[in-house]
C-alpha cells in the first residue's frame, strides 16, 4: 500500500484511485507520461475542437475500469483468481503504450505496428515499464505482455483487458463521447459493471443487464458513425498519409526534406530504435509540418499548410456502381494541375459493430461473443438471440467508400 491513496480527478470516472505502489510506479515512467503527448483521437479534434484528450487519459480510465471490476468480483466473492489483479491493473494502464502519434495513418504508410512497440517497451530491459516490472517479479514484465498480446493462460484475465466487453473498449467510448459532446455514445457504465460476472473463463453479463449492455452496443455503432468515421476527420488523415508519402518519395529521390527531430530521422531516413521512438509524440510531428509549411518543395509545403490550417480536402461517396468515377476525377485534377498520387484517394473503412467472431483472424478468441447468463434455466444466451436492435446490427460489415480530392477541383456529381 502507498502511504496516502493518489487520485486523479477525471471527467468520465469522477476520480481515479491508485492505491497499489506499482501501479503508481508505473505511471510515473517516461513511457506512460509520453502518452500525455500523444491524442487519443488522431485528427477528429479537426471535426470536434473538444476531441484533444491523451492516449494518457485513456490509459488512466482503462485501469480505474479494471480496478472497479476486480473490487466488484471480490466483493461479491465470484469466482475470480483475486492474485490477478494487480497484473491485470498493470496490463490495462499498460495496454496502449506502444501508440505513435497519429497511431493508425503512421502505421499504415511506415509500416509500424503499435502492438509491437507495446510488447517493446514491456520486455526491453533498458525502459523503465521493464525496470519497475521486474522490481516486483522477474516474470512480471511477460505476464504482462502476454495478458496484452492474448497469449496469458488464464482467458479471463485476457478478456477484461480485450473482448466484446472489455475495459478497454468501456473507457474510451465513454470518454470519446464526453470529449467529443456526442451524447449518445455513453451508456451507464457503473451498472454494466454491476451486471458483468466471470464465468468459466469468460465475462458474462446477468440476464437482467440486457438492457444495458444494448445501450453500450449502440453507443458504439452511434460512435463509429459520428466520430470514427467522420467525414471531416477521415479528410485530415488522407492528408496526413499525402504528407507521410511525399515525405518518404522525396528521401526516396535523395531529396528529404530538414528533419527537425532525430526521432523523424530514425523513422524516415534510418532505423527506429526504442529511444527514437519513445521521443516520438505528437510534438514531434506539429513541429516537422510547421517546419515544412516553408519548404523548397511545393507539394510537401501546401499539403502542411492545408492539414494545419484545416483546409481540407472534400470528398463524393464511391459506389460500386460507378467504377470510372476515379478516373473521371483523376483526369480534371491532372488538368487542373495536381498530381494525383497526393491530391487524391480513396478512403475505405468499416466496422463489425458486434461480431460473434471478432479477432477470428489471429484464431485466438473465436468464442468472444457477449453471453447473457439466464438464472432460470441456468444457462448462457448469445446476446443478439434475445435482443432485435443488437441482431440488427450484428456480424455484418459496414464499409463505407470515398474519395477524396481538394475543394478547388471543379467537380459536379
Ligand atoms: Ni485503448
């Protein structure tokens, strides 16, 4: 136990309490304090100005999730193993730390995986996550690792941190929503808590949270089309690939651009090692393209001016009815005198709002499906069995198609 309780005061969970030392330990390494520097939601703060919370914040709530859960099982002496908790606690704060700034675009057009920076910074000797780890135990740091990487024997512990309801998931929902004012993205958080039981193996939820449990779900289908999907955002992320691209084409041609940091050198020019990257934040970045607004070259210069000064790109949706449309626009921006490699994209995404097979591609969770557990019959319901509106939008795949161009192309559709 700590001397006196920490807390944090914080928007979504009232407080966040930290009592267990290493839990605090851990907060206070350079690498979880390097996600206060690093957005949780990329570019949307382009669309919602309040959208500027930190992978940090983030963090903190997935933790205070988890330790509210364990309280609750311990409480109501279900049968949950009580020596997981502080490593489930740690593996929760723990669970993001690998991100980069701007996490998904920078992964797609580099080639990162924050999944493996994360298990980096848990393993690598040198970080201090690894030292304060291995202070209390020296398995600590790969129980923790694999907890994350859903390699931990003990699946239960594993679906607190990733699964159909995961605190994970619970916390950022809640908090995106509060961040962003879209309202219906939150759902009564303390009873889905209340409600949730471990269960041979997996979290379940009391047939009577029902209702609850649909609030989270269409939390998260309302989220994913008001603020994950958003238009305005997904526009200021294929500018940002532009620039990453014309960044990584001009070194290509031997021609790069002043590299203000030595952490854009590690990504763009040489090797990214785990000091460079641990340096690697949002900072970083805002100062490369205020850096190269003033550019010799011309292409790079407007793509900085237009992501900063927010004049992005527009877009039409894309059927698959009309498959020359992208030629058809690549050919007025070619006469317009824009090269269509960065003045042009198409911009594919889409969700499983709830799937019984989700994470199937990696074999290792198949049964993640939410269960409801029914004390009449004593048996386990699948969720969208007994729910109309979850049924509707369970399993299949929405995707949704655009392209994207700049404003100033005369396009009529
Ligand atoms: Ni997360």
């Amino acid at each position: 136990m700590i001397d006196e309780e920490k807390v944090f005061k914080d928007p979504v969970h009232g407080y966040i309490y930290v009592n267990d030392p290493l839990i605090w330990d851990l907060i206070n390494t350079r690498e979880v304090q390097r996600l206060r520097r690093i957005r949780q939601l990329g570019t949307s703060y382009l669309t919602y100005p309040g959208g500027e919370h930190s992978r940090f914040s983030h963090s903190l709530g997935v933790y205070e999730v988890i330790r509210q859960i364990v309280q609750a099982f311990s409480r109501n002496s279900y049968e949950w193993p009580d020596e997981y908790n502080q490593l489930v606690m740690a593996a929760g704060l723990l669970h993001d730390v690998g991100h980069a700034p701007f996490s998904h675009t920078l992964e797609k057009v580099i080639g990162l995986r924050h999944e493996v920076w994360t298990e980096r910074l848990i393993l690598d000797p040198s970080t201090e996550i690894h030292q304060v780890l291995k202070h209390i135990s020296p398995n600590l740091p790969y129980d923790v690792a694999a907890v994350i990487n859903k390699t931990h024997p003990q699946q239960l512990v594993v679906s607190l941190v990733s699964g159909q309801l995961d605190a994970d998931r619970l916390d950022y929902l809640m908090r995106d929503s509060v961040s962003t004012g879209v309202d219906y993205g939150k759902f009564d958080l303390a009873r889905i808590i209340r409600v949730m039981r471990p269960w041979d193996g997996r979290i379940v939820v009391k047939r009577s949270g029902l209702h609850t449990v649909e609030a989270y779900l269409l939390a998260r289908y309302f989220m994913y089309w008001q603020v994950y999907f958003h238009p305005v955002s997904r526009s200021a992320e294929v500018i940002l690939k532009a620039i990453l691209r014309r960044v990584k084409d001009l070194v290509e041609k031997g021609q790069s651009p002043e590299m203000p940091h030595p952490a854009l050198t590690g990504l763009f020019l040489e090797t990214l090692n785990l000091e460079r990257y641990v340096a690697l934040d949002d900072t970083v970045l805002f100062n490369a393209f205020n850096v190269w607004q003033n550019s010799a070259d011309p292409i790079l210069k407007d793509l900085c001016n237009r992501f900063l000064d927010r004049h992005l790109f527009t877009y039409v949706e894309y059927p698959e009815y009309d498959p020359d449309l992208y030629d058809k626009i690549a050919a007025q921006l070619k006469h317009q005198g824009y090269d269509p490699a960065y003045y042009l994209a198409i911009d594919e995404t889409g969700t499983v709002y709830y799937d019984y097979y989700l994470g199937a591609e990696d074999g290792k969770d198949k049964d993640s499906a939410l269960f409801l557990w029914d004390d009449s019959s004593k048996r386990l319901i699948e969720m969208s069995r007994l729910s109309k509106p979850v049924n509707a939008i369970a399993r299949e795949r929405q995707v949704i198609r655009r392209i994207y161009f700049p404003r100033e192309i005369q396009w009529n559709t």
